[in-house]
C-alpha cells in the first residue's frame, strides 16, 4: 500500500492549498502557518470510493503518525476481504476530532468475532442500562441523579468504545470547578448571586465517589453485553477519597458566619448548648415533630429510620427501640425497606428523658392513624421524609441558629456520647455503623470542651514539685 505524503491545509477562504502563505519561496511548507493532515485511500464500498482524511496536526510526524496507526488497523485483515471492508468502514464512520480504535482494540475485537463499528453513545446506553438495571429502588434513584446530572451532560457524547480513562478524570476536574463556584456564589455578599446557586450542592468527596461507582457497574454490564472490550476505563481512574468530618459549631465559627455568611464545611454540627436550645425552641414552636426530632438527637437515628419507626419496634417499658425498617423518598413515591446494611438492625437503649418524650407523643397521637408508624402527623398520616427536613431547616432558620443538615442531629448525638466518655464501640453499635474504624474515622472531631479535657488529663500524669 503506498502511503500518501502528509500535506498542509489553512483556513483561509481561498480554495484548497492555494493560500500562498502555505509554502516557502523555495517550494517547501512553511513552519508557520497551517496545520498538517494526512490523506488515505480505503477499499472501494459497494458503490463509491472512500478516502480517509484527517487534519489539525501540529507537526508533520504527527500526522504521519497518525495515518501509519490508520495503516496499521488496515492491515489487520491480512487479506481477508470482509474483514477489510469493516475496519475500512470503521475508519470511514469514524467522527472527525474523535480518535481512531487502538490496535489493541481492534486485535481483540477480531479475536471475539465481535463487531468492530456500531458503537453507541454512553449517553444512549446509560438510558437503556437504567431500564433493565436490577437494583434496589433506592439505589436506582441514585443511579439516575448520578447519569442525569454528571455523567450524560459530561461523558455522554462519548462513544462506548472511545472512552478512555483521561476522559472520566477531565469530568471529575469539571465536577470539581463546578464545585468552587458554587461555593463562591453562596458566600458572595451579592443576594442575586447567592440566589443563582440555591439548592444546588457541591459534590463531595463521597459523591465523587458514587458517581465512579455508578459509571463503574454500568460499563461492567457493557462489557458483559460484549459491547465493551474486558478492561473497564473507570478502573484507570480514581478520585479523592476523603471524607468530610463534623466540624463543631464554636462561638469564633458562629461570629464568622454571621458576618459572612460562610459555613466552615458541608457537615456541622452544634455544641451541647446549641442543640438544648433548639431542642426548646422546637417544642414549643413544632410540637407535632418535636418528640421525632428529640430522639434523632439523642439516638443518632437517620431521617429514614426515624419516620419508618413502628410501634411494634417501640419498648418504652424497656426503654428501648429497634430499627428494623426505614422510609425513603423516591421523588414522586415514599418506600418502607430493610435499613441499608445488616449492622444498621440494632437495639437502642434510651435515657429516661427521652422515654418521657415518646411516651407523651404516642399519648397525644390520634386513634386513627396510617398504618403502623409511631411518628405520625395531626391527621393521622405518616411524615413524609423530605416535609421533616423541610420543617427542621425552618426551626433552625427561625430559632436563629447556626444552620445544620437534619442528619447533623445524627452527627451531633454521636459527638455528645463521645463528650460524655461512651466507650466507641457502643456508639458505633448505636449509629449501625459497619465498622469501628468508620465510626473513628468520621468522629475525629468533637466537641472542645473534651480536648481541654485531655490536655488537662495528659498534664495530670507529669509529677512536678510544687
């Protein structure tokens, strides 16, 4: 096969190579202008003749290069006819500014009897991956956040067979840029600024991670359909793993945000003294949800657990309560299922307080009531999950508190058992955390005054003189 000389074409209106500023006076290309392309003729199709044309190079080995990878992919028919129309066709349905298959590619394609053209667009697969996507709901829900909000929108012009590792690390540092806007709009002073980003989050470390794990199984399933070689482009590819910790809400921190506006990270918690505060403001200001949201602060249970709570997993004469089920929204429809993992079905023991709060709910519940929830609201309905967040964030906004998540008061019930001496194990048994070292690991933070407490204990064990 012999192989046409890479050329230089420009962009300037005057035909095909004829813009004077291409050549030298001697006749040789110019260093300056233009960029460098490679022409190649494929076997003739059925009915016409085909030539492969690439341009946009910087360099003249660049594009030879290219067009000697081209060759190569050519070649791989070794005189097979049929073989050679499809890498032929391949090449020639290949998008202009999309790279050619590698030869590694196309070598274990052959090896498959698998085709080599035909491949659909991430966006179209991801659409069909998630109707026959055998999930929990929960999880598909996840999954369908995930490919509608990142995954389509950055990756989805991709071709399956084109995506590489480099493009799902260039969607990471765009989630990531996205991010640092976001921020800075909702600590500008400017009202209109701050109103262009409400209710949009920045991705965290933990749904970076989720979004790579969604991307992950769906390209595993590719690969399973044969529509993807063995080796998934994600496991290239990793994102920052660390987590964000509680941060305590110390009066320098609530100074700072009054005057700014700005929140020290994405998950805070109040001290003792802020959550007795609005523990009293709510039961006097939101009676109907106070008794739920007192045991969420003392228990530590998520929002799920709490809503989902039934009678029958309520022991108030052993002042204890079981998870065994939780209530999670969909959007559009609210679901009972099994709590998330096997250690989040656990017993808690409460404090005699907290006895007294549940018994003085269930006492002003109506007789008629939906189903078999212990939580309900004045007429008798079951709380909605995303209705109790709603409400919470309106207590903490009217009681003038510094503003928390509802799963804050989660995080806050684990920071006071550790203030109050409890031994790790019990509070990870109490959470329904999987392991200890998860529950180490998020609660490296807690409350100063417990520090001073361990500065003051250290300082003890040194015998001086008086």
């Amino acid at each position: 096969m012999s192989l046409a000389a890479p050329f230089k074409r420009c962009g300037c209106l005057r035909g095909p190579g004829r813009c004077p500023q291409l050549r030298r006076p001697d006749g040789s290309w110019s260093a300056h202008h233009g960029t460098w392309f490679y022409r190649l003729e494929l076997p003739h199709g059925a009915d016409r003749r085909r030539v492969l044309r690439r341009g946009g190079f910087s360099t003249r080995r660049e594009a030879a290069e290219a067009r000697d990878h081209a060759t190569a992919l050519l070649e791989l028919a070794d005189g097979h006819d049929t073989l050679l129309a499809e890498i032929s066709t391949l090449l020639a349905g290949t998008r202009r500014g999309a790279a050619l298959p590698s030869i590694e590619f196309a070598q274990e394609r052959i090896r498959d009897h698998r085709p080599l053209s035909g491949s659909t667009t991430l966006a179209a697969y991801l659409t069909q991956w998630l109707t026959r996507c055998q999930v929990e709901p929960t999880t598909l829900n996840a999954y369908r956040g995930h490919v509608r909000t990142h995954l389509i929108p950055h990756l989805g012009h991709r071709h399956l067979d084109e995506l590489r590792p480099g493009h799902i690390r260039d969607m990471f540092t765009a989630i990531e840029q996205t991010n640092e806007t976001i921020r800075a709009a909702k600590a500008s002073r400017d009202p209109a600024v701050r109103a262009s980003v409400r209710g949009r989050r920045p991705s965290g470390a933990a749904t970076c991670q989720r979004i790579r794990a969604t991307l992950r199984k769906a390209l595993n399933d590719a690969i399973l359909d044969g529509l993807l070689l063995t080796r998934n482009p994600v496991t290239g590819t990793s994102v920052r793993a660390d987590r964000a910790r509680p941060i305590i809400w110390t009066q320098e921190r609530v100074d700072h945000w009054r005057d700014t506006g700005q929140v020290p990270g994405p998950v805070m918690v109040w001290t003792p003294a802020q959550t007795g505060a609005f523990l009293d403001y709510a039961t006097s200001h939101d009676p109907d949800l106070y008794s739920m949201l007192h045991l969420i602060a003392h228990a530590g249970l998520r929002r799920g657990e709490a809503v989902g709570l039934r009678d029958v997993d309520v022991a108030l004469d052993r002042a204890e309560i079981t998870m065994t089920r939780q209530r999670v929204d969909l959007g559009d429809t609210v679901r009972d299922k099994r709590p998330k993992t096997r250690g989040s079905v656990r017993t808690i023991a409460l404090a005699a307080s907290t006895v007294a709060v549940l018994r003085a709910a269930r006492a002003r519940r109506p007789q008629r009531r939906e189903a078999d929830v212990f939580f309900v609201r004045p007429d008798g309905r079951a709380w909605h999950p995303a209705t109790v967040s709603r409400r919470f964030q309106k207590l903490v906004a009217e009681a003038g508190l510094p503003p928390i998540r509802l799963h804050g008061l989660r995080h806050g019930a684990a920071t006071l058992a550790l203030a109050a001496g409890v031994d790790l194990k019990v509070i990870q048994e109490q959470l329904g955390h999987s392991t200890l070292a998860f529950t180490a690991d998020t609660y490296t933070s807690v409350v100063p005054e417990l520090h001073h407490a361990a500065a003051e204990a250290v300082a003890a064990l040194v015998p001086r003189r008086r």
